[in-house]
C-alpha cells in the first residue's frame, strides 16, 4: 500500500502501529511525539481521548464526532485534503 511505502521512506520517524493489544497502548502512546488520527469517520474517536489522557499531542480530522471529541486540544485538518 501507498502509506507503507511512505512510512518506509522516513525511516524511524514514521511507525504505522497496526493493531496492539489494548495493555500496550498506554506505552504506544507515551513513546510518541504525536499520535496522527487522520479518520473520514469516527462514532467516537477513542483513539484521540487515550493519547490525550498519555500527554501526546494529537493531529486528527475535523469531521464527525472528532472535533466535539478533541475540542480545542488537537489539531484539526481536512482528511479530504
């Protein structure tokens, strides 16, 4: 996929997680300079909450529930940009 390529070509900056197990999220999370949601729909967007609660600056979209979710604590960008 296009976004692996991507991630593969900034070396170590870039880690594309995949799926952990819910007890590893808190060092995930802490371990980061900041946790990009980049969603085009979120029910709830837990994700921005968690990293949030672990100190992580956190980039997500402005769409769906994200900017309720995250308020003036994140920063919001077009995911269709």
């Amino acid at each position: 996929a296009p976004i692996h390529a991507q991630a593969r070509a900034l070396g170590e900056r870039v880690v594309l997680a995949g799926f952990a197990a819910e007890a590893d999220l808190p060092a995930l999370y802490s371990g980061a300079l900041c946790l990009a949601f980049p969603s085009l729909y979120e029910g709830f967007g837990l994700p921005v909450l968690e990293g949030m609660a672990c100190g992580v600056p956190v980039l997500t979209s402005n769409v769906s529930s994200l900017p309720e979710v995250a308020g003036d604590a994140a920063l919001m960008v077009d995911p269709h940009s």
